[in-house]
C-alpha cells in the first residue's frame, strides 16, 4: 500500500470533533476504497496549533472554521501550496468563491466542498458530476433545516414564531443567533454556490435577493390549510427570460409538491432539466456527524483523484422582476362592495384570482386569497393601492405560493 | 485542445438513438468539462455494423443492447481489449457482474453504470463515490417505475390488475410483454446492484428473493386506505443478523413515511446509515432521454478519470428467515368467536395485532388486520393454519407493511 495521506483540520468545533472521530474509524474503509489510509496530521483550534506547521506536514487540508476570516486566507495559502482542500464553509464559498476556485485552477488542485450545501444529500456532486453537461433549468429547494423546523412545528401546533423558535434553540436545531437562518442569508449564500455550479456562472451572496420567516404569522399557516397550502423557506435558482434568478423567500406549495412533505429540520433539492425531468434529493440538514460525512466524502474524492475545480463558462444577466403567485391575506371592513374594490385593483393590475376564503369577526372580516401568476412589480403595485382603501384594517400580508400541482 | 474521444455505441433503440442526439446536442459542454470532444465512431444494431470494426475505433464503448447475449461477450472483449465501458444493463450487472468487474480491475479501466439502476437518479455514484467509505445499514425503495405506476392507478381509479396493465401499456408505461417488471425480477436485478455496491459484498440475482403485483386486488388497496396505508413495490437490501437480506415484494407504508408520496412512473431510492441518517432521492423511473441523460453522466466520468471498478470486501451471508409486519384480508363466516378463533392462532404463533377493521357482507365478514413485525416463517404457519378453519371463506390474502411511522 502506498504512503498514507495526511489530513490537516483546521477548526474543533462539532463538526471538526466528528470528522476526527469519523477519520479514524473509517480509516480501513478508506485504504481499502482508495489503496492509501488517512492519518490525522494536526488540528488548529484557536488555543493550539500553529496553521503554517499543520499545513506543512499535510497532504490535504480539512477547513471546517466558519465565516470569512481567517478561512479564506488559510484556504488560499493551502491552494497556493498545492494543497487540496475540503471545506464545508458555505459563506466563504458564497462570498469569495471566484478567487478560490480561480487559486484551486491555477495550482491544478481539488476544492471540495459538498458539506457547505444541504448537508449530507450529495447535491454538489450530483451537479457537478452526474448532472455537469446537462443544460439545468432550475434547482431549488428547502437549504435551511432550522427555518424547515420552525415552520413545520408552527403549522402542527399554531404557536407564535417566538415561542417556536425558542423551542428550535432548546433542540439545538437553532444557533443562539438564529439570524443568518430565520432571514434567509444562510439559505441565499447555498443558492449562490448552488446557482454557480449549475449555470457555470459567476453567482455571489450579493446577486442573491432573500427574504426570511422572521414576520411569518399563525394565522397565514392556518389559512393556508384550508387551501391545502404548506409553507416552506425555498431557494430558488432559476433560468428566466435569457437571464438567471437567484433568490429565497418563504413560500406556499400544494399538497402535492415533492417538497411538501419535508418536514422538521430536513432539507431537500430538485433539479429540473429537459434531460432528467426533474429529480429531488432529500436528507438530514445538519448535524455534526452528518456533516462530517460529507467531510469524508469530498476526502475520499480527492484520494481517488477526481473533480478539478469548475471554471466559469457562462455571463448570464440577474432578472430582476420575475412572475409568481401569491396568497395575500387582508383585514378589512365587513360592508357591501369591499371585495369588489380589492377585486378591481387587482383586476386593473392584469392579476387574476385564483381562490377566495372570506370569514367574518365581529364587524370586520378576513380575506384570504390565492392570485395566480404575475409580475412582482405589479403585485407591490396592486398592494400599495389595496393598502390605501379606507376599508382596510390592518397592512396587508403575502407569501409566495408556487402554483404547480403535481399528481 | 486534446484529441476527440470516439464513443462506440452498441444498439440503436430508444435509449440508443436518445444517447446518439444528446451526445451531439452536448458536445460542446462534455469538451468544456473535460477537454476531450466526443465523437461518435459507430452504432450497431441488428442490422448494421460489425462489432470488432467498433471496437477498434472507439475509445470508450457504449452498451444499450440489454439482456445479456451477446451483451455480455461484447462487454468482455472491449474491457479485455482496455476500453472504458458505460453499460445501462441491468440484467447483464446482475447476473455476469463479478465476471465484468474482475475484467475491468485486470484491464485497469472503468465500468460504470448509472442508468442501469433508478433511472436519472444518481444512486450508483452517490452509493460509490459520496458513500462509499460509509457503513451502510439499508438500501431500499421504489425501483421499478411501471409497477409504481399500476399501484398508483389502482389505488387512485379503483380498477383492478389488468385493466390498470392494458392503460400502462397503452400509455407507453409498460412493455407488450410486462412480465420482468410485474413479477418483480426487473426490480430484483437492480437491488443486486444496489446491494453489491452498498455492501461491497458478491450479490448476485440469484440471491434476490422477489414477488410481483400480479395478485393485488382492488379491495385490498380499499381496506388499506382506511389504514392510511399506500402500497409499493419495494426493494430493501439490509444488514440484518449479521448477514445480508435481498428483497423485493409489494409492501404497505403508512402515509408520513418517505416513499409514501411517490406516485405513477417514479423511483425513489433511500439510504440509511448511522453517519447519514438518511437520504431519499427521486425522480422518473425510465424514459429514452433520461436514460441517455444518464449514460452521459457516466461517459463524463470516465473522460474525467475517475472511480475505478470496486472490489468485493465482504462476504455475508444471506438471511433465509426475517422479521416482517404484515397486512392480512380475511373473508369468513359472521358468526360469533370466528375473530376469537384467529386472534388464539395468531397469539399461539407470537404474532401480536395492531388493528383490525371488520365489515359485515351479507352471511360473511371481512376482517383486514395489520399484525406487528414478526419472523415471517411464524406469520406463514398462522397463515396456514388459519387457511384450514371451516370459517374461512377464501383463501387469506397478506402483504407486507412497513411499520414505522416518521414524523
């Protein structure tokens, strides 16, 4: 057997104790799979190790700090020796991927890094491998599992997004900062890396428009079952109109959507291409082992010696204003004549209603309607003059609603 | 750039012809991702071309003929001859593929297979390359899209086997001659696949223990909707007591179960293992371009360098006899102590009940129960012992069912 092959970690934290755990007690099965066996040649934590010396006595380096800095410098000094790397640092990938994948090209080494996007579903792979030459139209797909967590125990219990958020922290299924999760960053920086590998294009965090669950309330989950709506957080990544949408925001799919019935802290992603129709990966969003698995996965690749780094092929243009369908939800005055005047704005608006639910309190109703699709600037258009009648209660509200069913 | 590679391709039938446009369609993007121009050097059918004149033109050889003469000798020659080879044969894998493997580790060349299994689903490369070095507990799902779809439509129209048959076939869902895919031997070929490569251990088709749908009656999928219970064909390679079980047999979930929502010409394949958790993938069963979509991946692959042929690490053994909960349709007498008399049987063989429905007909009654997980030579001699009392109206009917419910 050859020399075996020196694994440098840097960071201790959950996933870098689980991968060190799973290295050595898959280290057979990796010999066995590849002809070399892994060795742990150093991990830095922020009280020990010195990252030059790590970096020195590996053969691949393991990044599993977090954020931007010191990542990035590390990650690149790495590449720039000729090292390969593994990461699952989906900021660092999101906002300074172009100059990382430009030093992996140029030193002729392997970045992986499959652990940085829905855990341990091997979408990256997938992507880049199974699916590398098919002209892809869409991927999209639940990327968070702590939103997915949040809003299905909403919808199952009719709590408060406070009080359920605090049950996600209790869990462990959400950070003590939740706020990258719940407003959508986290999930817009995994559509960016997403968006990047299957349009070839250069997609970053700032090209991705995103939008969170933070103002969620029960009652939209409430309605929404009685139209046989379930919400998800979604990220979308798409071809439209010769350009590219990347975006994430909450929003409602039927009952017969694949992804509707992921529930709790999972994730799942669908590609949509002529070539396959359309296939959904789902699993476990996080979780220190799963993401170490993945960890190990990307290892193994690059023992075997495959996948150089992607270069960039195509110059797509962001769409702005993209069509959808929307649930909107309104508190109005309970007279003759007010749903017509809704009706007439929206009709002037070219927007056409899809379904209505009207329900009385007191002197005041609620009205619950589903639009088909339509350009989003004349939704806000519509909305802005709906939330000027003098018979409005209260600010009118609206989710995303994709209005595919399928059988 | 690099010189053409010359992609020889054995058979011109749908998948055939669907490979011989999308290989021109993207040629374009297989010489961005790799370097390397595919060409095609020739196409044999039936009719026309000679093989050996293929084989010495080509570069890597493309094997959609199906069945397994003169597949097999054609597959032999060019991996003895070092020709990479992409095969979409199912049948060919499991039962020569020990033979086809050996030959492509002497020869030192791949053999890889994607679209032989699950159609557009990349469970081959995910089970190989993602987990490869991961301890898998089970590998199991919906692998055979026509039988899915017969059970879709059944269960959704209520019409029985035959009528449902004759739709699929007209639909294009079905072959003139159905029997591989309705009796289960199509599925079983491709959990011998699925098994060997999740195990790492020499399955082979003869190792499969399968059944079909042939015998499913209407009523017994409107018992089952009572029971919130959906029927699948379901094929599960698993370690059990320290050995292997290979299965394929039409099986009950219960509606949160994972496979539950997958309905008409679908597969769905998911992996269970302690570092995973779990990972479900889905998508089209079949179909000419997706199959082709497939084979595209795994010619990439190849000119990409990567995964050599994988050695058999284990041997275990198969277990003969397994624990199974179980759907059972009884019609009997309505007298009183018949429901008494089959609960003594069931209990003196240790076959505990999870819940009955009983249903008046006239003199007779239906009793359709769900029994909990028990070792199915002991449900078989209740079975047979129930078939004998003089209360029995016909024959009893039983199915397997998956017990546990997710969330």
């Amino acid at each position: 057997m050859a020399d075996p092959i020196r694994i440098g970690v840097l960071g201790r934290g959950t996933v870098g104790g689980a991968f060190a755990r799973l290295l050595e007690e898959r280290a057979d099965a990796v010999a066995a799979a590849t002809g070399r066996r892994p060795e742990l040649a150093g991990v830095l934590s922020r009280s020990e190790g010195e990252f030059a010396e790590i970096l020195a006595g590996s053969d691949v380096i393991v990044e599993l700090i977090g954020g931007t800095d010191p990542a990035r410098e590390y990650v690149l000094t790495a590449l720039h020796a000729g090292k390969p790397v593994v990461t699952a640092n989906k900021q660092l990938l999101a906002q300074h991927g172009e100059e990382l994948f430009a030093a992996a090209r140029e030193a002729g080494v392997a970045l992986r890094f499959e652990a940085a996007v829905a855990g341990v579903i091997p979408i990256v792979r997938t992507i880049q491998e199974s699916f590398g030459v098919t002209e892809i139209d869409k991927v999209f797909g639940i990327v968070n599992g702590t939103t997915n967590f949040i809003l299905s125990e909403m919808a199952a219990t009719g709590a408060a997004y406070e009080e359920v958020l605090a049950r996600a922290q209790q869990l462990g299924y959400a950070e003590a900062d939740p706020t990258e999760d719940v407003n959508g960053a986290d999930a817009a920086a995994k559509m960016a890396i997403l968006a990047r590998l299957a349009f070839h294009a250069p997609v970053t965090l700032a090209d991705v428009a995103f939008e969170g669950i933070e103002g969620i309330q029960p009652d939209d989950l409430a309605y929404a079952k009685e139209l046989d709506l379930s919400l998800k957080l979604l990220g979308v990544a798409e071809r439209r109109d010769g350009g590219l949408s990347v975006r994430v925001f909450p929003c409602f799919l039927y009952g017969g959507h694949p992804l509707a019935p992921v529930e709790g802290p999972f994730n799942a992603v669908m590609v949509e291409a002529p070539a396959i129709t359309e296939v959904t990966m789902s699993g476990p969003g996080a979780g220190g082992v799963e993401t170490a698995s993945a960890v190990l996965g990307d290892v193994v690749s690059i023992l075997s010696g495959d996948a150089p780094a992607a270069e960039v092929r195509e110059e797509l243009p962001l769409v702005a204003d993209v069509a959808s369908s929307f649930y909107l939800h309104l508190e109005v005055a309970d007279r003759p004549g007010v749903l017509a005047r809704i009706a007439q704005v929206l009709g002037e608006n070219e927007i056409s209603v899809k379904s209505v639910v009207q329900r009385g309190i007191g002197e005041d109703a609620r009205l619950v309607m589903v639009v088909h699709e339509c350009l989003e600037s004349r939704f806000h258009a519509a909305i802005e003059e709906i939330g000027g009648l003098d018979e409005l209660r209260s600010q009118p509200r609206f989710i995303r609603v994709i209005e595919e069913e399928f059988v």
